[in-house]
C-alpha cells in the first residue's frame, strides 16, 4: 500500500508515493505519472522502498504558473527535493522515455545523489544523425496540436515513434480522454516534448561522479525512434545498453520481469 504525500517546491506542488521497504528507489516517467506504474511499483516493493511521482505540470503536481515549460533540469531538481523530503542522501533511479531524460538531468545537475540510474529509452533526438529532422518533427507535432487538437497531435507523435497504428494492439492516444488526460495532453505537447526531445546529454558529466549510468532498451524496440537513441547514448558512455523485456513500454506489460532485470542491474 503507498502512501501519498505533497511537496511544495518553488513554482509547484508535488504529488509522490511511497511504498515498500529496503534501499530507496526512484521510478520515473514523463509524461507518465505515479499512477501509471503502480504494477511496476508494486512488483518492485518487496526489496525497495520505491518513489513514484506526477512530473510537474502532470495529474496531481500542479503549477503555480500553468505557462510554465517542464524541462529536465526542473524535473531532476525536483527529484532531489523529494530526496531531501524524505531524508534521503542517495537513491537509485530508474526512468523511462521523458524520465530517463528526467534522471540524465539529475546525474548532471545533482552526481552524488544518485547511485545508480537506468536510463530507459530516452527520446534524446538530439544524439541522431538525422537530428535535424527529428527537430521539426517534434515542432510540426507541436503545431499540430496547436491546429487541430489532442488526437491528432497524439497520431502524429506515435507514428514519428515508430508505431506502426495499423498494427493489432499498436499504442495510441488516450480513448475518451477525461479531462485530465486532456490537460496533462496539453501540457506535454505545449510545455514539455520540445524541452525534452532536446536535451542533449553530456558524456563528461555523467561519466565523471560516482553515478552509474546504465542505459535500457526493449527487446522488441527495434522499430522505435528510442531504440536508436538508447543505442547512441549508450555508444556515448562507452557502455553496453541492458535489455529489458517488451519494447518502450516494457514494464507496463511485464513489470514483475523487468523488475527482476532491475534488480540484476542493481546488484551488478
């Protein structure tokens, strides 16, 4: 069972969870709040104390200024707050897609707090040879949203990921959007994909502290835009990318398998 709690820090107020016991662990998305990894979460808690959040901006962490763009420097501040609330000097961190950026920014901004980071198909567009072009798409995206609203902005967006939405069970936009998920839509598209898709991550930096830095990558990414960008990053560091069972969202649909891949990890 977790427990809720709220932080207010400068600009905005913070929904987390806890739940579980052992050494502290940080499980992170964005856009993806806590809520959407409560299986993951749950699956981990048994051996970890494990810190789910709502990004600003997202669901319950709301903002004093809603115009307010979400970076990853933000973002990881953020979660050195949440460390600080809780008492804590160090965490390990695991972050997915706008998280895994999330938690680059950390281990730059903030080295000695992390132990180690997974960093799960980071959408860093910026380390591609084709960046260029990635770059307007994620503008045209933006635009799109701007033009013609939530489901075809979402379209758009899947099908620059790689997702083939012909394809059975291919992953699409929110269904019957409540208004929530069409304020956190909002939000993403106007106040956090552009500030994301650019990070560009410093090799030197995240090499040089204590942090250990470990990219993941789905088994079944290879269609996907953050297949080749975990791959770059991973080429980056100098390290070997570990894979995860499913593809970006992994462990959503395995989480008691790929939280036995984290645990490996951490242990090595």
């Amino acid at each position: 069972m977790a427990t809720t709690h709220t932080l207010d820090v400068p600009g905005a107020h913070l929904h987390y969870e806890v739940r579980g016991t052992g050494p502290l662990l940080f499980v992170i998305g964005s856009p993806m709040d806590a809520a959407a990894f409560t299986p993951f979460a749950d699956a981990l808690a048994g051996d970890h104390t494990v810190v789910t959040l709502d990004p600003r901006g997202i669901s319950g962490s709301t903002l004093d200024d809603p115009e307010q763009d979400s970076t990853p420097e933000l973002r990881a501040d953020d979660v050195a707050a949440i460390m600080d609330a809780l008492g804590a000097e160090t965490a390990d961190v695991f972050g997915s897609s706008g998280g895994a950026v999330t938690g680059l920014a950390l281990v730059q901004r903030h080295p000695r707090r992390v132990r180690t980071l997974i960093a799960h198909e980071p959408p860093v567009l910026e380390l591609l040879p084709d960046a260029a072009e990635r770059r307007a798409g994620v503008e045209d995206i933006i635009a799109t949203y701007q033009r013609e609203g939530v489901g075809a902005a979402w379209v758009k967006f899947m099908i620059s990921a790689g997702y083939d939405l012909e394809a059975e069970g291919a992953p699409d936009g929110p269904q019957e959007p409540t208004p929530q998920d069409l304020a956190n839509s909002a939000h993403f598209f106007l106040h956090e994909l552009r500030g994301t898709t650019r990070y560009v991550p410093d090799a030197a930096a995240l090499t040089a502290g204590p942090a250990r830095v470990v990219v993941g990558i789905g088994v079944e990414s290879g269609h996907l835009v953050t297949y080749r960008t975990s791959v770059a990053l991973a080429e980056l560091l100098g390290t070997p990318a570990v894979e995860f069972p499913g593809e970006h969202g992994g462990f959503l649909e395995r989480p008691v398998e790929c939280a036995d891949v984290l645990r490996k990890v951490l242990a090595g």
